[in-house]
C-alpha cells in the first residue's frame, strides 16, 4: 500500500478517523495527530482529492519519528534511499516547513533536496512557478515527513458571504452530529446554508427544518441546489425566529444542529440572555432523547447556559472558526 499524509482543521481529527474508516474500509491509519493524519491506501490517490475536509495531501516519500528530528536527518535519510514519484511530470520545487510555517534552510542543503529529486525522477527544477512541491516537514509531536503534494485546496473567505461557515466546516459537524436515518432535524439559525447544505448532499434523515429570522438569507439557502432538489415534503425551510419555533410542534425533534450567533458580528446586547432563550426554546421541540450539537465561540457563556437549561456536554471538540478560538459541543438532557 502506498502510504499518504493530509492535513486538515484542527480539532476534528477522531470525527475524520471515523469518516475516513467508513468511507473506506480497507484504509490503514498509521499516524494521528491533530491536523494531521498518515495512512496507507491502495486506492485511486484521485479519490482522495475529493475528501472536502483535506486540505494539503501528499505522497510519502519517507517519514520519521523521535525527539531532535531535524532537516538535514530528514533530507539525509531521503538521499540515501531510492524512492518513486507518483507525479513524474512537469516541474518541482523544495519546501521546507517546520510547525506548519514555511523555514529558510541552508541553500545547500536544498540544493541537495533538489538535486536527489532530478536525479530521481523526470521532473525538472522550477523554484518560482512548478507544477509540483516536494515538501520536508517537521512537526510538534516528534514526527516528520517527505511528500510529494499532490492534492492543495485553497481555503478562501472571499468566496463566501461575511460570517458563512466554510462547507468543510459544515461537513465534519454533522459528522460528530452522528446523524441518523430515523432523525427529524432543525437547523434554525441557517445562516447562508452551510449546514443544511452539507445535511441534504451527505446524509440521510426523517425530515429536516430549515430556518433563519432574515428571510434573504432563507431564500439564498432555498436556492441552493441541494435544497431546492430536495424530495418534496423532506425539507422544510422557512423564515421563523429561533427564540420561538412557533412552527415546530413540542417533543417532535430528534436533533437540533447549528452555529447559532457568537454576539461579534450580530447586534446582541446580551449573548448569555440570547442563548438561555435559545435553549429555552430548543427544550420545547426536543423529544425526550434529543440531541444539540452547537458551534459557538462563545463557549463559557454557552457551556454555563445549557448546564441552566438541564442539559449536560456528551462530548465536545475545540477548533478554530475565521481565526477564532471555537467548540463544538454534542449536548444530552442532563
């Protein structure tokens, strides 16, 4: 088996080791780390490209473990070995990174890197525009790699509208959601539509409630493909205030999934006040066995504002959301 290294947002690295067995059975995880995951795979590498949570994907070339790891070890121990190229195409260029920030080293010891990979393969040296990177990485945990990249996804805002949470994001929520078939979801602050996006495209449910207080954002959400292609009487979605959910019958949810609002960007006076309502109003449509699972930036007022409302934290992960310290919690009835 060939063996591969991806990175990903931090955090959510056992809901990836979970969805990653389950997409595909036959995988071998070597290595996992927090943002970072090494496994063996004997399937088509384009297979990989398509992972939404994946950000950087490489070839290993060799990998190393242990305390005082450094690059001439790493770029030595890659010199004296033979190794194959699984794009041999093209052209190349040598990065070296050490806790993911990109490191000036020797110019000698990247002229070696580089003449190795000549050498070696049919690519040809590039150092301002290549087609290919080879990348020599050290990291926190005492492990380091060589790889060759083979899968960049590009993570911008300017796609997105001020505030929207990235899909990658939405996915991997409703991941740790553990979303079931019988379930009848809502998702009331929508926002632009990520999660319910992801809900429609990647999962399989009872019913599902879509709402928001701003109806340009409902219809912006209404718009997306995966909803409007939606089979008639699944998905519901509709202008409504969170704080009330007048048009939810009591007991009738199974599953409350959402990034309600952290009091940055809205006009809040009282975020604490806001999700004590908001919980207040969740208690009423939640069966008896319901479930919340909740994005928030706002993890003390939030944490201290369900323990109110009688529900506990099942489990819980911490990440980072637009540069800001964020938890996802998985809530129960306590």
């Amino acid at each position: 088996m060939a063996e591969f290294v991806s990175s990903f947002i931090t955090g959510f690295q056992d809901v990836i080791q979970n969805d990653l067995t389950a997409r595909f059975p036959k995988i071998k995880i070597i290595n996992l780390f927090d943002g970072l995951i090494h496994y063996r795979f004997d399937g088509d590498s384009r297979k990989l490209e398509k992972i939404i949570y994946f950000n950087n994907t490489f070839f290993v070339l060799k990998t190393m473990k242990g305390k005082g790891l450094s690059f001439n070890s790493l770029v030595g121990s890659v010199c004296s070995s033979k190794n194959y190229f699984i794009v041999n195409k093209g052209s190349f260029r040598i990065r070296f990174v050490q806790e993911n920030q990109f490191a000036k080293v020797d110019k000698s010891l990247t002229r070696r890197a580089e003449d190795y990979v000549l050498a070696n393969s049919k690519l040809k040296l590039d150092r301002l525009s290549p087609t290919n990177e080879i990348w020599f990485s050290i990291r926190r945990e005492g492990f380091a790699f060589c790889g060759e990249l083979i899968s960049k996804r590009e993570f911008t805002e300017k796609n997105l509208n001020k505030g929207e949470l990235r899909p990658e994001i939405a996915y991997l929520i409703c991941c740790f959601a553990d979303i079931r078939a019988e379930d009848t979801i809502i998702e009331p602050f929508c926002g632009y539509g990520s999660i319910p996006t992801q809900l429609a495209k990647k999962f399989r449910f009872k019913k599902l409630y879509i709402s928001d207080i701003e109806n340009e954002r409902v219809e912006l959400t209404k718009s997306r493909k995966q909803i409007a292609a939606g089979p008639e009487g699944l998905i519901d979605c509709r202008t409504a205030d969170a704080l009330q959910l007048s048009h939810i019958e009591d007991k009738s949810i199974s599953l409350v999934i959402t990034d309600p609002p952290w009091g940055f960007y809205e006009e809040i006076e009282d975020i604490a006040d806001f999700y004590a309502k908001m919980f207040k109003s969740f208690d009423r449509v939640l069966t008896s066995e319901g479930r919340l699972v909740i994005l928030s930036a706002r993890k003390e007022e939030l944490e201290q504002t369900a323990a109110s409302a009688g529900f506990k934290i099942k489990n819980s992960l911490h990440t980072l959301v637009n540069g800001k310290k964020a938890g996802v919690y998985y809530l129960i009835r306590n």
